[in-house]
C-alpha cells in the first residue's frame, strides 16, 4: 500500500509558532494520526471495489485494528527521518526492513 506525500494540512501542523506549541499534539501523535487515516482510508477504499461491506462481519473492526497496529509500529520503530522517508516510499531501505516484519504481525491480530 503506498501512503504517499505529507499532506499539506499535516505539515503545517509541523510548522506552527512557538505560542501555538501547546495546541499541537506530539509529533508520535500526528504521524500515528496520519498513518492511521491513511490505512483506512487506502483499505476501506479497496474493499469497497471488491464489492465488500464494512458493516457486515468484522470487516471494519479488522482495518481498524490492523491500521492502528502498523501505525503504532511505524512511530515506535521509526526515526523520524525513517518516518517521512517511509510515508513518500514505503519500499525505501531502511524503514521497510524494519516495518515489513511488524506489519506481518500485524495481519494477525
């Protein structure tokens, strides 16, 4: 699955003034955020063109804790260099040796 480029909105959010510091949630939390929405929304979105419904089984549940699972290993195992190269190239050396065995984890919870 590619995530694709930082979002213009997420990396404002980086760069707001110092007084504004207390508002923004931790950096963990915004990439976690990020990584999580943009699972969802890639495995929601393949789901439903092979004509599958969230509501029916535990579909839905399932995209939701495997997408929260890959992106707690995305901010845990991850610098944040490796992070931002992982979000524009998630089969760039070196975050995808180390995510690709969690993310295996991942499909089976």
């Amino acid at each position: 699955m590619r995530l694709g480029f930082l979002s213009i909105p997420f990396l404002i959010g980086l760069a707001l003034p110092a007084q504004a510091e207390e508002l923004r949630p931790p950096l963990e939390k915004q990439f976690f955020d990020y990584f999580s929405t943009q699972c969802q929304s890639a495995l929601e979105a393949q789901a439903k063109s092979q004509g599958k419904r969230l509501d029916q089984g535990n579909l839905g549940d399932s995209i939701n804790n495997y997408c929260a699972c890959t992106s707690q290993a995305v901010v845990s195992y991850l610098s944040a260099g490796e992070i931002i190269a992982f979000a524009n190239n998630p089969e760039a050396e070196p975050a995808a040796s180390k995510i690709k065995p969690l993310f295996a984890k991942c499909q089976g919870k």
